[in-house]
C-alpha cells in the first residue's frame, strides 16, 4: 500500500462493523497527475479517505488538506477585504429553505446556512447541517460563531411545540376523512409542556426546550460580542415565552436587561410579499430593522389557512407559510447593509455559472385540455396558472387551465403515440447492426469482431512501454488498482472512433465526490444543486463524527457484522483499502489533518450475496456534489 502520495485529488472512506476495538481502514483514489485536465491536482491538494472502524461502529473519511490556519475559518480572501473592516458575516440558524441567506449573500455577506440534515425544504442556498438538539452540534455551532465573529445572526426557532394554531378545531369533514388534530402542548402555567403528553409528544417538547435554551446561549454570544441577532416565531407563539424562562433560569443581570431591551419587529407577512394574513415577529437586539414592521395593507385577498392531503400525507398550510418570501428577505438584507456598513465591508458574489436544463419530452396527453385567459373563474374544473395583475378585483384578465373530462383524456390518450413507435427510439449504430445482421449474416459480424479484437491486440503491444511509464507517474495507491488497465490504450480507441467524451479515461484515475464535475457531452442536463459544501461538510466533520459512531448498523446481527469485516478486509488485501489503523487519531496522524469526514459502511444481503455498501447520503458528502448529467437508461422510460 505504500506511503500517502504527497498530491491526491479528494476521495472519502467507509467504515465497517467488527468484533475488535476500533481499527481504521482508508480507501483513496487519485486522479491522473500527467493530465493537463487535472492541473488541478498540483494546486488544491485534497484528500477523501474510506475508514473502517473494527468495532461496532461504521464510518466513512473525508480529510480536508486545505491551507486554512484553522478548521474553522474559510479561505482567508473571503474574510479579507480591501479596507480595514472585517468582512460581513451572516449566521442563519434552522435556516430551512435559506431564503434569508440567499438574500443576505446577494448584498455582499458571507452567509453560514444551518439547519439538521432531514431539512424537508427545499433548499435554495448551500447550507451546514448539525443537529443542535445534540451537544456535538452546538458546540461545534458555537465554536464557528466564535472563530468567524458574525456580524448578525438570526434564529428562526422551530415553533411546532408552541403553535397557538394547535387550539383551533380541525373541520368535522376533514377529522372524518382521516386528518389528524394536534392537541395544544403548552399553555402560559405549563410553559415548558404539559406533564400528561405522550411519550412522542413529550419528545417534540423536549428537544424544542432544548433548542430554546440553546437560542439562549445564542443571545450571550450576541450580548458580548455585540452582534446583532434577531429570533422569529408567530407573535403569538409560546417559544418566546420558553426562551424567557430559560433567561430567568440563568438569573444573570446583564443578560435580563440584554433581553428585556430587544425590540419586537411585528408584521404581517403579506405585507413583505407573503400569501396569507400570518402574523410574524423577529425579536430584534436592536431597531436595525424595525422599517419591517408593516401591518397588512389590505389591497389584496389572502389565501386561507387549511388543510390539505398531499403525496406525503396532510399538509398543513401554516408549514407552508413558513418560508419567508422573497421579498421580506430583500428588505432584510437591505436594512443589515444600511446599518452595518460603518463596521464591516461587503463584496457582493459574482455571478456564477448557470446550467440550462432541457425540458422533459412533451406530455403525450396535456395536462390542460385548453388554456384560456379571462376575468370570470371558469364554472368547470381548472385550475389557476397566473392571477390577474393587481388582484382579484382589478378586473384584469387571468390565466386558467381547463382540465380535460374523462372521455376528453380517454381520445386525446387513444391517438397519442407510443415512444417506442418512433423512428428515433434506437439509436443509428443499433441500427446498423441489426440491418448487417439481416443482410450479411452472422459470419460476417463475427469476422468484423474478430479483425477489431486483432487490432485492439496489436495496440495494446505498441503501447505497452509508454503505458508502463504512465502508470509510473500515479501515486502508489493508484498503481494498485489500475494495475493492469490499459488507460492508455482506452484513450487512443475513443479518439479514433471520434467518441464524444474524451475525458473518460479520467474516471479510472479518480473522481471528485464533492463540488461540481465537468459536463459530459453525452448526455442531457439535469442540474441538481448541492445542499451544502466541501467547507461547510468539514466544519460539521467532528460533531457528525462523533453521531455516526455512537450507532451500531449491525448491533443486533453480529453474522452480518462479520460478513462486513471479511468482505473489507479482502478488498484491503486487493490494495483499495489502507490501514487498519486503531483509532481516529492515528487516521489523522496518516493523513496529515486533523479533520475528515466519517461516511458508514454497512451490508445488506441481496440474492444470497453480501452487497457493500458505503453510506454517503448519512454521511453528507453527497449532499456536497453537484449533478449535471441525466442518464438515459435503456428500460422502459428509453
């Protein structure tokens, strides 16, 4: 296995369940160093490692080899500026869809997104994922705060627990259809829950309180740091009263005054672009953005609050109100600038890079029998795709779709054609070789496989040296597993065929598992953002350490625990795995960092044989990679 190359493109590790003490085992591959498509590999040195732990726990490696003076701090250029103030730091805690820091990192600040990893937003800002009802996840929350010195934080405190919508009655109709009523879980004399909840709503109010006490370490560092720092819930929300008792609790003189001098900036949410009549407050550390504070201007009709069945269940609209719009984040944003400018700088982003992706084949049926614009709502099912410019009562046209009736769809399905009836549904070179089979035969196809087989043959012996010496120039690690892989020769057959994509012999010198890759030209976009960042997953690194190794996979199947073991240990001995190692801090020891990121291996059995499987949905580092391809697979949908 050899020493750690000194240049290596990023990677990750797995880990995997034993009967020992905690031993690691790290898998790497590197990318192709004599390739001027890699150049990058001798600037960003960057290093993903598989671990293997040997106890009952499971876990997966991603070293960061980066230059940073500390594991917290981001490249020093996004902190420095070109005068003397610090640059502008934005911390948005139970960030959700990060609409807010979207905003925030348009007019020039840094933005720290966080939210926990089963975020059901959907998100629109690359955001850090802790849990911060754990104590890892709030020291780690707390050690950035402390490293990166924000400039404004804002929490927006989950309020399911303390909802006052819990007392409204559900409509008879909709409990008879099967729509569920949440009780109440506190009042103002059980402020920290009622003592009779069941064993999953004691849970919810549990963790709630724990994430209000933490909210309350968040107010001292805001206290001390003088930071400014701005907490939401509906006004009538009993999380604000949860957050006072906790203040109390603490029974400190600065921070009682700290928190009976904040000011409530209370809105209606439509009033900043929201849908319906939702009474929102940010409780503020100062009146920085007290311009917010707006009652509904009473021009336009609300969307009601209900209750609706949806393909996760039944939804509640208050959830779907809860995402700030738009519109409300500008104005955020714009009043931080006014008022932080003398402290600290901005430097508004560039504009990236965007990937236009191609829209999916028409619908063989349309979903709208027709489309039609027109003041009066249709007295026949449609549905509304565009209101009417100035509201409801403006008298201005809108635009509806008109739902087919069922003998409407049932003709428009019966001409529709079938994909496979086309004349594109198989490719050109299929094709051909379906129409040589037919009118050569089969001793001629045979002949032609035979003559390119010889060819092939002969190639490969004329590079035979040159492709010895460039394996020669791989880390050792590489070495291993390509041993035998004619790279090389793979390369000269796709130019000379004219293939598409050049680039991939690259995949057998290593990929990236995180940020963006290069586009294939082979296949059509389907742009699937990252939820987070090769930054951000390094700052959690430690504290989602620490919750993947307190669960044991394979706690309660000690068989297939050991088939697990076996089966790495075989792959070690093939050369893909280095180690083991017997602890975390000899991983780091190996690998020159003292972070990584830890991804579970674990193993299923499927027709009677072991799969491995290396877990880096838990892990995050697929949340940190960019899609850019949609694969056309040959099955029913080709």
């Amino acid at each position: 296995m050899g020493d750690r190359p000194s240049k290596r493109k990023s990677d990750v590790v797995e880990s995997c369940n034993s009967m020992s003490d905690n031993n690691f085992l790290l898998a790497t591959s590197s990318t192709d160093a004599g390739s001027s498509a890699q150049a990058d590999v001798q600037n960003g040195l960057q290093q993903c490692v598989d671990t293997v732990p040997t106890t009952s726990h499971n876990e997966c490696v991603t070293p960061s080899l980066s230059n940073n003076p500390s594991p917290f701090l981001p490249p020093a250029q996004e902190l420095s500026t070109s005068d003397s103030k610090p640059r502008a730091v934005f911390f948005e805690i139970f960030a959700g869809c990060g609409q807010l820091s979207l905003s925030m990192k348009s007019k020039g600040f840094l933005v720290v997104p966080v939210d926990y990893q089963f975020n059901k937003h959907d998100i629109r800002v690359e955001q850090m994922s802790l849990d911060l009802t754990t104590d890892e996840g709030q020291s780690c929350l707390m050690g950035l705060l402390r490293e990166l010195k924000p400039a404004a934080i804002h929490v927006a405190l989950p309020c399911g627990t303390g909802s006052r919508a819990r007392e409204r009655p559900i409509a008879p109709h909709l409990i008879a259809k099967g729509a569920p009523q949440p009780r109440p879980l506190r009042d103002a004399d059980n402020i920290l829950g009622f003592p009779d909840l069941s064993s999953r709503d004691h849970q919810r109010v549990t963790l709630s309180n724990r994430l209000a006490s933490f909210t309350v370490q968040l107010l001292i560092f805001a206290m001390e740091t003088f930071c400014f720092i701005s907490i939401e819930n509906p006004v009538r929300s009993w999380m604000f009263a949860v957050i006072a008792h906790y203040v109390r609790e603490l029974n400190q003189r600065a921070l009682s005054k700290f928190w009976n001098d904040m000011v409530a900036v209370d809105f209606a949410n439509c009033a900043h672009g929201g849908e319906r009549d939702k009474k929102t407050r940010f409780l503020c550390s100062s009146d920085i953005i007290l311009e917010l504070a707006m009652p509904c201007p009473g021009n336009h009709v609300h969307k009601p609050f209900g209750l609706h069945f949806g393909p996760q269940g039944w939804i509640f609209d208050t959830a779907i109100e809860g995402e700030y719009p738009k519109l409300l984040c500008d104005r955020y944003a714009d009043a931080c600038v006014a008022a932080l400018t003398p402290r600290f700088s901005f430097i508004r982003p560039h504009s990236n890079t965007t990937w236009q992706q191609n829209k999916r084949s028409a619908p063989l049926v349309p979903e709208y029998q027709r489309i039609v614009w027109q003041v009066k709502t249709p007295s026949i099912p449609h549905k509304l795709l565009e209101p009417p410019q100035g509201g409801s009562n403006s008298g201005a046209k809108a635009k509806f779709g008109i739902y087919h009736t069922p003998k409407q769809f049932v003709e428009a399905a019966k001409r529709a054609c079938h994909p496979f009836d086309q004349e594109n549904a198989i490719p050109d070179i299929l094709k051909e070789n379906i129409f040589n089979l037919f009118t050569k035969g089969s001793s001629f196809v045979t002949e032609k496989r035979l003559q390119s087989a010889r060819k092939i043959a002969q190639l490969q012996k004329e590079l035979a040296s040159e492709e010895t010496r460039f394996h020669q120039t791989l880390p050792e690690h590489a070495q291993t597993v390509l041993k035998g892989k004619n790279i090389l020769l793979l390369r000269h057959l796709l130019r000379e065929e004219g293939f598409e994509d050049l680039h991939v012999p690259e995949l057998m010198t290593g990929v990236d598992l995180v940020g963006v890759p290069s586009k294939s030209p082979l296949f059509e976009v389907k742009f699937v953002p990252a939820c987070t960042n090769e930054q951000f997953l390094m700052w959690g690194a430690k504290c989602n350490r620490s919750l993947l190794l307190s669960r044991n996979i394979h706690e309660n199947d000690p068989e297939l625990a050991k088939i697990l073991w076996d089966v790495t240990l075989e792959e070690q001995s093939k050369g893909f795995l280095q180690g083991p190692f017997d602890s975390e801090q000899d991983v780091q020891s190996f690998l020159g960092v003292d972070d990584f990121v830890c991804s579970r291996r674990f193993a299923i059995m499927q027709g009677g044989k072991p799969r491995i499987i290396d877990d880096l949905k838990e892990s995050l580092v697929n949340s940190a990679f960019t899609s850019l391809d949609k694969l056309c697979l040959h099955d029913i949908d080709f």
